[in-house]
C-alpha cells in the first residue's frame, strides 16, 4: 500500500466523522470502483479507482455523462482507503466534506493498458462493470495552471453503451443509492465452487418459499442484464434435499412427493447435495412443447413417468445459504451439479441466447406460453419481485369457479362455468364465463368436482351480466384459462379452457394486469423514478431552448415530467387542471388554458360537461403519458383546482399562497409562513408546506368536503383578515402592488370556483424553470429561496419525494369547528 493516505487523514477528525480511517481489503485481479454522490457545499460525484492499496479519487461536479461529446470535469483529491468504498452516511457540519454521501454506484473496473504507465501520462483508459456505469471510459490530464489539484476530464468512449444527452441522462434517471446491491452481474461471474463457498453457512430451513415473476407489457431495455428461459406450461415444484430425505413440494408447500414417486426416485438416484431446488414439471406433447393438458391427464392418470422436472435455481446448497448470491452464479452452481448427473427426468432450464423480443416471437411461433426473464445479478427474493418478470404470447391466467350453466343441446355436464377473481377487498368480482376448451372427460371431471360444492348463494360481487339461472359453488375450484381480450365492463372474450390448478388457492387470485417494466424495480428504493420517454412519444423540435438562464431545452423538460412523473401524479389525479403553455419559451407569451381538444393528447382527457356547464369541458392529467403528451404540446405549468371532479362543488383543501411584495426579504417569507401555521393549529386545522417555484410558499390545507365553493373561499378570507388585522405590519388582504410593497399579500383568491394553483412538482414559466416541491415544516428554516429546485438540480430532491407530506390524505378536517373559532358563519351549510 502506497503511503498516499497522510493528506487524507489529516483532514479528517476520525473522533467526529463517521468516515472510515484506513483498511478495506484489496481486489487482487478484480479491482473494484465507487461513485459516492455527496451533498457538500455544492453537489458533486466522488469518483474512485482502485490502485495499489487504495482508491484513487476524483470530484466530478456534474457527474458521469453517456454522451462522447461530454467532457465532465474531474479534480483529482486525495487517495482514500478501500473501505471508504463502503461508506454511506452524513458527514458532520465543520468535518471536511460536511453533508450526506450514497453509494450512487459501484462494481469492477478494468485498465485497458498499464495503468501506472496511463497515469503518468495523463490519459487513463479503462472499462467499467457496474449497475449504471457500463463501458469504456478515459481520464484525461488537462495542463494545469498552478492548481494545487490537478484538473481532469471524464470523456465516455465510443462504444455501445453510449448515448446522447438529449436520450439519457444516467444521473437523472438513476439517482439513488446501490449499498444494498451486490456487486453487478455483469462483472465477471465466480466460478461455481468458489460463488459456493463464499456463500453463508446455514442450516437447510424446513419450509421455502418460492420468488415469483412480475407480469410485464414489454421487454427490459437493457437485454444484456437480464437472462431469459422458456415459460413452463406446468407446475411449479420445490424440492428439498436432506440425504435421503427427498420431498416435493408446490409453490403453497403442499406436500405432492406421494404423487410424484417417479420423479422422487429419479432424484433419490441421482444423489444430489442436500439444498433447495427450484423448478417446474411439465409433460411434452408430440411435437416436444410442454401441455398443460397432458400434465393434468398424468396426474389423473396416475402414471407420472413421463413428467419432466426443469430446474432453474438453487436457493440453498450442500449447508449453504446462496440467496444473497447473484442468480448467474447460483445458476452456475446448480449447472455444475446436474453435469456431473445427467438425468432424462431431471433438467437443467438453459437459457436462450438472443434479444427477448427475438425469443418471445420464437415462443409464440412454437405455441409456446411466453418467456422469464431474470435480472443476472438478482437475489433470491421468497415473493413476487420486479427482478423476474414474464412476457406471456397471448392472455392467460388463473380463476375461480363460480358456478356453471346448464348444457345446450347434445351436450352433457354443464354449459360453460362462470369466473372469477378477488379485488383488494376480497369480493369476488365476476369476469365472465368459458364454455369451450372442454371434452366429454373433463365435462364428466370437473362437473364431479363441482356437485360436492353446491351452494345456494351467489360467491360473487353483484353483477347484472351474471346468467340469473346459474348453479352456485362455493369458491374453491381454480381454472387456467386463456382468451382474447378484457372488455371495458371486466369480463373475458374468447376465452377456453386449459385446466385445473391443483396448486394454488382460490382466496390468492386476482386480475393479473402487465406492470410496466422499471428496470431497478426491486433493486432501488421506491422512491426511484425513472425518466425514460416511450418509444411512441414523438417530441417535436427537441433542441429549442425553453429557458434561456439554464439553457434548457424542450427536450429537457419533456424528460424532466418523465422523471417525476409518479411523484407528480398524485397530485393532479382527479382534480380539474389547467395548462399554462409556452410555445416561445420562458419570456415568451403564454397561453393558460382550462379546455382543450383531446384528439392529439393521449392520456389527457375531458370531464363531465356538467361540471361547468357555461364552458367546454374542464380537463384531468391522470396519468404519465398524459403529463408527458402535455409536455410536448410545450406545456411547462401545471395548475389544479381545490376540488375533486367526483365532489366537484365540495372543495377539499384551501390553499394560502404567501405572495411578497417589494423590499420583502426571504427570511420574512419564512416567518410568515410560520404564522400563518400557527393560526391554523389555533383553528385545529392541519397544513402541508411547498414551495412555489417562484417567490413565495404555498401552504395547503386538507379538508373534508363538506361546504361550496364561496363558504370555503370566504373562510379563508377571513383567515387571511385575521392575520392583516392582528399583524399589519407583515401581513395585507389587498392584493395590489401598492398595497404591497414591504408586506406579504396572503392569496386566498385561490380558492374560488375555478381558481387554481400550481400542482407540485410542477416547473415554473420563470427565468431558471424553479419547480413547486413539498417540503417539512421543519426543513423551512434550511431553505434559502421558493426556487430552490428547478429542472437542473430536481434530481438531487428525488430521494426525498412526496415524503413530507405522507399524511396528507388521512389529516383532512371538517371546517366547522374553526368557523366556530372565529365567528364565522357560511352562508350555505
């Protein structure tokens, strides 16, 4: 180890700091990397190599760029040790670096030609292996001017993970921390015995739950992270291995070994290690394809000689916990161990070498179900997870049986039976019916199965299209059936019979809906969002510039709503909105529009023309596609009314936007705002904080609908009067400029029929594109002004999200008793 880490610790008050002071053990061969994202004085990425005993280091303020035209500036600082690789945490004010540092990535990095060679020369190629950061990147030395810490570039090679900035923006779209991860997949896999033995030591557990795969709407856009294997028609079975011991077990742990005694002597002869295996059996047709039909008909058959049992992980093996393993080489362990003991019964699941919407289309031309896929560096997680999903060809899913209709003509046993599935109240919601799929043998089956479970009484939410001279059953029996399509009202067409699943339970069955594919879906916090713009979102004239201060571009914007889409949204569903578009650009004339033709805005849609009968219909952004077609029709603003379109005449909340005139400073924005908070605990009234993007602070109150839209706006000018009233010297209830000057103007005309606010999240039409961003009333004091966030530096508040205001929605009170407080007496209860 080189003695480079005196500068480093002398800087450092190790009794203060929780910065490690040295240690940390070396890679050998495979030398690791970090970026910490650290919040200093200024934001800016800790970018470290490993070398010669510690990690070389350098500050890049604007962080790593995916495009090659980007040259980011990289200071060198100061070696640190390799177990500053693991740090993650807030360093105290007046240490060094005050402020709080993530693990924003991390994984294996490798020089492309002698790396002390590459240094002295001031031009460091290498190749990086993490979960953000992929490829070929350089270092290079720009020719100092007497700087005590030398000026570096950070330069993105040509290569395949390259990409434009205007496409990605990795610090954007990835901006939290990957300290849980372990090291990426795509870094060179162990080798099996080695990934075996350093995995824990544990004792085999007696029960295991099996991971579950997500359905998905499309394929991951990052193929190369991911692996992918033929979707079973099967069942899926455990089996666990103790010696002799051998049992096989569904995916509810119901014991099936006595049902699977062929296959149970197969495994006992091919003495496997004691573990868990996972995996699925199936039954091939005559043309190899695995049928659902013929797995069904060898166990009613009794004859399970020709089940095949496709394994495809390993979550335990020979006294070790591999879990926390990366699936490739949990993958690799369990390849070793069935190479060494080939069986025609017992199979390894391989994977398919090729892009996933190359092997999905192959699946589907083969009759096949659909394909897995499972994120290469995954852990075994005992639930449904993000990081295996599946990709089905057509529709297809589990219901319960509901009941059946009589038989038509020659036919015997039933007519068609009536489906099912739970909603998250646990009804049971009807989805219509199937009658095809069947022959005389399972009509004459399932009808047995049926008569032992005759009820009197409908199982099923009530409905109008049920058949009203249906048989009942009480809801035990699950059916796999596939079909064309939903319709608006919740049912099924063309829908046939495949089966019934002897593994799963009635009460777990729910409408399975396609999620669509985050890629660190359970490898990020959930406050992750990403920005990705769909392939279908045509943005026209990207590159004109919206904001002349920042240099923002359209483009720009248009991914700043896709990045803070989901925290966006629960902000404006279900509320009327209006746009306020700038087709010139901040400075430009602006168009602030309650309606508009829908035709060319997907995902934006019009509301009941009842709602403001004098006027076209108002309009809702209830979803990303609609915030994002707004965005394109150069939308900046976002505005929302106090009330819901289903209560539209109830308000729901009142809004105080605190609006400074001349010569007020910050600081007394801040202590009017507070204020005006203790009024309203005074009055027992609960209020959220956010700032407005502009000037001012918007404090909002959550209310129980109970009074119309002038009793509600009256109200909160009486409040606003009290404060004027009570302190005059702050404080003014007229709105003009005039009026203003020195004093702070509390706007409660926002909450009149009609009148809006600034939804959160929402960039301003302002110099800077400021951005409205809920805030605790604790952090007030910290603030430094209303636009202390816009599209630039929003990435940096995203870990935060919509926390501060968790309890918004279940602390809304009614306003009677504050009238009360007051004596205020509405016109119209």
């Amino acid at each position: 180890m080189r003695d480079s880490l005196k500068t480093y610790k002398a800087k450092r008050n190790f009794a203060v700091t929780p910065e490690p002071a040295e240690g940390g053990e070396e890679g050998g061969e495979a030398r690791t990397f970090v970026i910490q994202k650290h919040w200093a004085s200024r934001l800016h990425y800790d970018f470290r190599l490993e070398l010669d005993g510690v990690m070389m280091s350098w500050a890049v303020p604007k962080g790593p760029s995916y495009d090659t035209h980007d040259k980011r500036m990289a200071v060198h600082v100061e070696d640190h040790p390799i177990s500053y690789n693991d740090f993650e945490g807030t360093i105290p004010p007046k240490q060094y670096g005050a402020g709080k540092v993530i693990i924003w990535d991390k994984g294996l990095w490798r020089p492309l030609d002698d790396p002390h060679k590459a240094l002295a020369a001031g031009n460091l190629k290498f190749e990086l292996q993490g979960h953000k950061m992929h490829g070929k990147w350089v270092l290079v030395r720009m020719k100092g001017k007497g700087e005590k810490q030398e000026p570096w570039l950070l330069i993105k090679e040509k290569d395949d993970y390259a990409r434009p900035a205007d496409e990605f923006s990795v610090v954007d779209e990835m901006p939290d921390s990957v300290k849980s991860l372990p090291l990426p997949a795509s870094a060179p896999v162990p080798a099996p015995a080695q990934a075996a033995v350093e995995a824990p030591k544990a004792a085999l557990p007696e029960s295991l739950s099996p991971q579950l795969a997500t359905l998905v709407d499309a394929p991951p856009s990052s193929p190369e992270d991911w692996i992918f294997e033929i979707k079973f028609d099967g069942y899926r079975l455990l089996a666990r291995i103790d010696g002799k011991d051998i049992r096989l077990l569904t995916r509810n742990g119901n014991d099936w070994t006595h049902k699977l005694q062929t296959l149970h002597d197969a495994l006992a002869t091919m003495k496997l290690p004691d573990g868990w295996y996972d995996g699925e059996i199936v039954v091939h047709d005559d043309n190899g394809r695995p049928d659902f039909g013929l797995l069904q008909n060898a166990f009613d058959e009794n004859n399970p000689g020709e089940i095949v049992y496709f394994l495809f992980d390993i979550p335990f093996h020979n006294g070790r916990d591999l879990r926390d393993t990366p699936l490739e080489s949990r993958r690799a362990i369990l390849r070793e161990v069935l190479d060494q003991r080939p069986s025609d019964s017992v199979r390894y699941s391989a994977t398919m070498d090729a892009t996933p919407q190359e092997i999905i289309a192959a699946a589907c031309r083969m009759g096949l179900e659909g394909i897995i896929g499972k994120r290469r560096d995954a852990r075994y997680s005992s639930r449904r997870s993000g990081t295996w999903i599946k990709l089905k060809c057509g529709q297809r899913q589990e219901f319960v049986i509901g009941g059946y209709t009589d038989p038509q003509g020659s036919r015997s046993g039933f007519g068609s039976l009536l489906l099912g599935t739970y909603d998250k109240d646990g009804k049971l919601q009807y989805a219509g019916n199937v009658g095809s799929g069947f022959d005389a043998a399972t009509l004459r089956e399932v009808k047995s199965k049926m008569d032992k479970l005759a009820s009197d009484k409908s199982p099923f939410a009530p409905n109008r299209e049920i058949d009203k001279k249906a048989h009942w059953l009480k809801p035990a029996l699950v059916a796999e059936v596939s079909f064309g399509e939903w319709t608006h009202s919740g049912s099924i067409r063309h829908a046939v019979f495949k089966g019934l699943r002897k593994d799963k339970k009635a009460g777990t069955i729910i409408r399975e809906v396609p999620a669509h594919l985050k890629e660190k879906l359970d490898m990020q916090p959930a406050s992750t969002v990403q920005g990705k713009l769909p392939a279908s979102l045509k943005v026209t004239n990207p590159d004109r510039v919206i904001d002349k201060e920042s240099g923002v571009t359209k483009i720009a914007l248009v991914r700043y709503y896709a990045l803070v889409g989901a925290l966006m949204l629960p902000h404006l569903k279900g509320r009327p909105v209006s746009l306020v578009r700038a087709p010139a650009g901040v400075g430009g004339e602006l168009f602030f529009q309650k309606h508009a033709e829908t035709d060319k805005l997907p995902g934006v849609k019009r509301l009941d023309p009842a709602l403001d009968p004098d006027h076209p219909p108002m309009l809702e952004v209830s979803t990303e596609q609609g915030l994002l077609s707004a965005a394109q029709w150069n939308v900046v603003e976002l505005h929302t009314q106090n009330a819901s379109a289903s209560n539209y005449e109830k308000p729901n909340r009142m809004v105080f936007d605190l609006d400074p005139g001349k010569n007020v400073t910050w600081a007394q924005v801040q202590e009017g705002a507070l204020l005006l908070r203790a009024l309203l605990d005074h009055l027992g009234l609960p209020s959220f904080l956010k700032t407005s993007g502009g000037k001012g602070l918007h404090v909002v109150v959550p209310v129980k609908p109970g009074y119309g839209w002038d009793d509600v706006k009256a109200f909160s000018q009486a409040i606003v009067a009290h404060m004027a009233h009570n302190i005059p010297e702050r404080f003014v209830l007229k709105s003009g400029p005039r009026n203003r000057v020195g004093k702070i103007f509390i706007d409660y005309l926002r909450n009149g029929r009609g009148a809006t606010t600034v939804a959160a999240w929402s960039a301003r039409t302002r110099p800077g594109l400021g951005i409205s961003v809920p805030v605790t009333w604790e952090e007030l004091p910290g603030l430094h002004s209303a636009d202390q966030w816009n599209v630039a530096n929003i990435h940096t508040r995203l870990d935060v999200g919509n926390a501060p205001w968790d309890d918004y929605a279940k602390s809304a009170k009614g306003l009677a008793p504050a009238m009360r407080m007051i004596n205020f007496k509405p016109e119209k209860a």
